[in-house]
C-alpha cells in the first residue's frame, strides 16, 4: 500500500516560492520593457533646445540655459569688441607731456556729440605713484595727476573737435585743487551734470584716497557751476569703501538717479598688491543729493571702471579686468542683483557707451552699438600716456550684426608674444 503524502509547512511555501518566481517569469517580459524605459537616461538633442530640458543634466549643461540665450551666437548681451583710432586730437607727438582719459558717455545734442574726459597737459610725464612724494606743482605722479577736465564735440563720433576746459582744478585748498578727472555726465529736466573725482594730494600717497564731486551747467558748453563735494558718502572705518569713491556713473532708472561707483578694498598705503576691487550704488532725486547707499552695496564683485546702460526693463553692466567675474557683461533685473549674462574678450577699457536712452527712465533699454575708452599703454617707457579711442559693439535689441557674433576672432601672433614673461621669471629658474 503506497504511502500517502502530507504536506508540511516547509512544503507548502517552497510551492509558494515556486509559484511565485513561476508567475514573475511569465509576466517578466512586461516588466522588464517597463524597467528598462525607466532606466534609460534622456539624452541632450542634437537641435539646440529653446528651453531648459525636463531631465537630469550636467550643471555645465543646467547653466547654460541660465544665459539670455542657450546659443552663444543668439545672446544679446554678448559681443566683439571692434577699435577705430580718433582724428582730431594732438598728444604732442607721444613725448608723454599730453594725455587724454576716462572719457564720458557720448550725448547727442542738436545733432553733435559731447564728451568730457581727463586731460593731462605738464612739462614732463609722470613718475610713477611709487615716488608721489617726490612731486610738484609741475611734475605729476600718475597720468591722472594734475588734470583738469576738457570737452570735445563730434558729428560723426571719429572726429573730434577739442573745445576747451568745462572744470578746471579751483585754488588750493578747495577739493580737487591737485587734480579734477574721470568725468561723467548726466542730463536731468534739462540741465547737465558732471560727476568726478576730485584729488587734494597727489595720486599715490595713500592710494587715491578721494571723493566725488559734481558741477552743473544749463548747457553743455557750460559754464559750469561747482555743486557740492562728497556727493558719495565715504563708507565709515571698516567698510569696503571706507577711502574712495571713483568711477562715478549716472544713469536714470526707475524715476531716480542710479550713481554707480567703484572702491578698492582690501588695500593700504604700503600694500598695493592684494587689493580687491567692487561696485557700489547710491540713489537720489536730485542731482546734488543727498545720495543714499544701497544697503545690498557692493552690487558687483568684479570690475575696473564701471559702466552701465539701460537694457529692457533693467540695467547691464560690463566688468573688466579686477575679479572672478571679470571679463563679463552682466544683467540686473533691478538694477541692484547682478548674473553674468556673457563672457566677453578684448574688452574696452573704461567704456563709455552712448546709447539715446541713458536718461529717459526707459522701461525698454535698447542697448548700445558704440562708445568711446582709453588705452593707458599708448607711450613709451617712461613717457607714458592714454588716448581715447571709440569701440564699436553689438549689444543692441535693434541690431543683429554677425559680424560682432563670431566667437572666432583671430589675432597676430605678435599680440600674444607681447606678453612674454620678464627674463627673471622665466621656466628655467623657476
């Protein structure tokens, strides 16, 4: 008699694990189709997308939509920089006597262009801010030391007429008597104001400790009238901007007057080599002041001289040589929170873009297609000095010129061999 077999409970759940692994294999060929959709990664197009992709990306990749434009050549705040030399102006045959500088936004009135800038004329060069203690009446330190400031008129922005002095250096001991430079302008309810740095001692004592001053004019022929001195509060000891106020730039935003303006930090008498360098705001409603900080001030971390112009509904800003984020065009929706919107090359040092909405309270900044800088480099050693020259740009919504777009711009060879390294630094005794 065969003998009859009882399930146990180990049986019973082998039958079960058996049944089961049974039913997976039968339904596995749906669900290792679903697995396998679930488990495949989206991967980057080959047609640029227009907008940031809904799936996991690299951040190099995550970024590049945080731009105005994916697409480099399709950004509006990115551009070439183009350089025309000026007709019209004398530098004494580059002797090093005569310099020009910090030129001013171009303005448009009555069909002829306006600048202000820097002027340097003196017997001999300047010797260096490392012996400003050694200067006199005649002799300057800097190439902006001894300066007053002159104004020039143009019909076509390449010629230039030189006219004469709009604000000369006043009597010792008022502000500016050492040096009156870096001008810019603003034009409010008719009238015109130039902001500027005004020098009591000779640049180089202690690091171009100076305030800003302003003068006003009912025309840009002048004459001008002294208007105050310290326009900008200095910061109190301690702050970031505790010694200097330079650079001032004017424009017309949101129904006030918007002064950005440039310290240097981080930087004493003795230590000139680990400063840093920021951008800082005031505002007012009228143009003598009071001016009130910012309290989020600095509003950029990188820059030399600053310069800025009305962009859609808010302001752009260009940032060269100090900083982690120099050689930058960046963008503020507010005028005040900065993002880098390009990386730029071969910048305009000091530039002063004209551009017909700088002081119109604009809502719809257009952007610029060209201004004026200076080159700093134009001497010869121990002769040195600056020219203004005019660049030309396409950081406009109203032009679409490929030609400032091409990210392929190729230079001599004798461009890059000119910064060689000094003979004392070279590999072989490193």
């Amino acid at each position: 008699m065969k003998k009859q077999f009882k399930p146990t409970w180990a049986w019973m759940g082998l039958l079960l694990i058996c049944g089961a692994s049974s039913c997976s294999q039968k339904a596995s060929p749906k669900l290792t189709s679903q697995a396998a959709d679930a488990s495949v990664a989206k991967v980057f197009p080959h047609k640029m997308p227009t907008e940031k992709p809904d799936f996991p990306m690299s951040a190099a990749m995550e970024r590049m939509f945080d731009y105005p434009a994916p697409r480099v050549h399709d950004n509006e705040l990115f551009s070439q920089f183009k350089y025309t030399r000026l007709e019209g102006f004398d530098y004494h045959g580059g002797d090093g006597t005569v310099s020009r500088r910090d030129p001013s936004r171009p303005i448009l009135v009555n069909g002829t262009y306006y600048i202000w800038y820097t002027k340097r004329d003196t017997k001999v060069p300047p010797i260096g801010w490392d012996k400003a203690a050694e200067v006199t009446d005649e002799i300057p330190s800097t190439d902006w030391d001894l300066c007053d400031i002159w104004y020039a008129t143009s019909k076509d922005g390449i010629t230039w007429a030189e006219q004469g002095v709009a604000v000369a250096r006043p009597p010792k001991p008022s502000p500016g008597w050492r040096s009156v430079c870096t001008p810019d302008i603003l034009v409010w309810k008719g009238k015109y104001y130039l902001y500027y740095q005004a020098f009591n001692e000779p640049s180089g004592l202690k690091g171009d400790w100076c305030p800003v001053s302003v003068s006003y004019a009912d025309s840009p022929n002048g004459p001008w009238t002294h208007g105050g001195d310290e326009v900008i509060p200095f910061g109190k000891k301690g702050e970031w901007d505790q010694d200097a106020t330079h650079d001032p730039f004017p424009i017309v935003y949101k129904g006030k007057i918007y002064l950005y303006y440039k310290a240097a930090y981080n930087k004493w008498p003795d230590d000139r080599k680990h400063y840093a360098v920021a951008h800082g705001l005031v505002t007012a409603t009228d143009p003598l002041g009071p001016f009130t900080k910012h309290p989020l001030n600095p509003v950029l971390n990188s820059g030399h001289e600053t310069t800025y112009f009305p962009f859609k509904g808010g302001v752009a800003a260009l940032a060269i040589k100090d900083g982690n984020e120099r050689e930058t065009i960046q963008y503020s929706e507010d005028g005040v929170n900065f993002h880098i919107a390009s990386v730029v090359s071969l910048t305009p040092t000091a530039a002063a873009p004209y551009a017909a909405d700088m002081f119109t309270n604009t809502s719809d900044g257009r952007g610029i297609t060209w201004g004026l800088c200076h080159f700093v480099n134009a001497g010869a050693p121990k002769k040195g000095y600056s020219i203004i020259a005019r660049f030309d740009c396409d950081l406009s919504l109203d032009n679409n010129d490929p030609r400032f777009k091409d990210t392929g711009v190729w230079h001599k060879p004798e461009v890059y061999f000119q910064q060689g390294i000094n003979h004392d630094h070279a590999p072989e005794k490193r």
